[in-house]
C-alpha cells in the first residue's frame, strides 16, 4: 500500500506497542501472549479503514488513532479465538503459530478475554470527545461485536459447519462474523471528527456493509486460489473443516463477480464525497484486489 497507509500503520503499531501491557513473570504468559498475537504482523486493515474514515470528513486525530487501536486489539482477540481447537482448530496465522500453539489453550482464551477487556478501556480513556460521542463510540463497538454482531456471526458459523446453507444464510453469517466488526471501524473513526453528518454516516454505513462482505468473498477465494505462505495461514482451512463458504455453494467464477459488484457498490455509496475519502476508496480497492 502507498505511504498514506504505511505511515499510519507504524504509527498504529507503535501506539498498541505503548497501550500493551509489557511482559511480565507474575502473570505467567498472559502478557506476552498477547504481545505476540497483536505485534507479530498483520495487514491492520480495520484501525487503517477506522482512519481513512476519518480522513474522509475532515481529518484523523490522536482520539482516531487510539480508536483505531482499540479496534484492532479487539480483532485480534476474535482470532486468537477463532483458532481455538474448539473454534476453527488452526495451528497458523499470519504465518507463525497460532496463540494456542506457541502458548498453550489456556493462556490464548484469556489472552483473547484480556485484549476485549484492554479495547473498551482504551476507548474509555479517550479524552478529546464529547460525552455524547464518547458513548457513541463504545456503543457502536460494543453492538457490533456481541449478540447482534461478531460473535453472533461466530455462532452462526459453527451451527453451519458440516451443514449446507442457503446464500442469504451466508449473506447473514458474515454481515455479522466479518463485516459488523469492519462497519464499526469505518462509523467509530467518523465519530471520532466529532463532525459527521446523519447523511454521511447512512453513507458510510452502507459502505462499510457492502465492503465487509465483499472482504469475505474474497477471503473464500483466496482459500481456493492463493498459497498458505502468501497467506500466512493453511490453504484450503475452510474446505478442511467442512466449512460452508460462498465458493463452495456458488462456484469460483459466481464469488468473484459477487465481490466485484459489492465493491462497485461500496464506491457508489461514497458519491457524496469530495476527494477526502479517496483513501478509504483505495483501501476498498485493495480488499478485493490483495492476494492474502
């Protein structure tokens, strides 16, 4: 990605860097564990999509950065125990051993429950907000991640595994699993301006739903096409584990086309825009076009 997106991503990196907690032998791994699972790569689409957000009504701040942190710490968290045996049961992510493998299943549930825990605190500390925006903040994560969001989509997910599942079951399971967490991302960095108007957040919104589920597709496509070193995880994980998946039910050629046409959508949505939101368009772009 260009140097907009690098520079945030280091200044991202080096925020979580500062908000972890640092290793200690009092808590046996716990703290290190989660160093490991936040600090040891990953793209950082969602706290980088919380940012071009922000960029696109008028500019990111410090609140957007810590904000955008909190977000990829509670990411982590739903991968950390995603990977769990009694989840999906994967040994790699983002090319090294998962948390569970490197420590042990114990430690990676609690890491997983420490980092949820650390991102509501971490937005409760922001300070520059407003009282009605602060709340907003946390609320929206906090929907967006539960019993009508993330975990909701988790759940759906597992009741599916081995099952055969219609599209718009699909359609619901990673509105939910996948793209809930990313609407957040892109509505909290708006909030964070403290400037968003009702009609750019309706468009927002209706961007950040149609890009989180394209963001899907192409992750089932990627599982069929691409390699487990580009991916940093096992190829083919989902046909392994009897997962139902957009290819599997539509076919290869279906999928994609679907994801084009979400991802058309999702710059439509952006219209009212002026060139403020031209990273968050890119950063769409990259979703459906990355090879890992």
């Amino acid at each position: 990605m260009n140097e907009y997106f690098e520079n945030h991503r280091k200044s991202i990196n080096n925020k979580l860097d500062e908000l972890l907690p640092k290793s200690s032998q009092k808590v046996g791994n716990l703290f290190s564990a989660m160093r490991y699972s936040m600090l040891n790569g990953g793209k950082r689409i969602r706290p980088l999509l919380c940012i071009a957000a922000a960029d696109s009504i008028s500019s990111s701040n410090e609140a957007t950065v810590v904000a955008a942190s909190a977000i990829e710490m509670m990411h982590v968290y739903s991968l950390i125990h995603d990977d769990l045996p009694s989840m999906d049961n994967d040994d790699l992510r983002r090319g090294i051993a998962s948390c569970h493998i490197k420590y042990n299943e114990a430690t990676a549930i609690l890491a997983g429950d420490a980092l949820q825990a650390l991102a509501f605190e971490t937005l409760s500390n922001i300070k520059s907000l407003s009282y009605e925006n602060h709340l907003k903040i946390i609320k929206i994560l906090s929907n967006n991640i539960g019993c009508s969001g993330m975990v909701k989509g988790q759940a759906l997910d597992l009741d599916t595994t081995y099952k055969p599942s219609s599209r718009e079951e699909l359609d619901e399971m990673h509105r939910c699993k996948t793209g809930a967490l990313i609407e957040a991302s892109v509505l909290i960095g708006a909030v964070t301006t403290q400037e968003m108007t009702d009609s750019q957040e309706f468009a927002l919104k209706n961007f950040a739903q149609k890009i989180g589920l394209a963001f899907q597709i192409k992750d089932d496509v990627l599982d069929v096409e691409s390699s487990t070193e580009a991916m940093g995880k096992l190829k083919g994980s989902d046909a392994h584990n009897k997962k139902c998946t957009y290819t599997s039910i539509l076919g290869l050629d279906k999928s994609k086309a679907i994801a084009s046409k979400l991802y058309s959508e999702s710059i439509e949505s952006l219209s009212g825009f002026d060139e403020r939101a031209s990273e968050l368009k890119e950063l769409a772009k990259f979703i459906i076009s990355r090879a890992y």
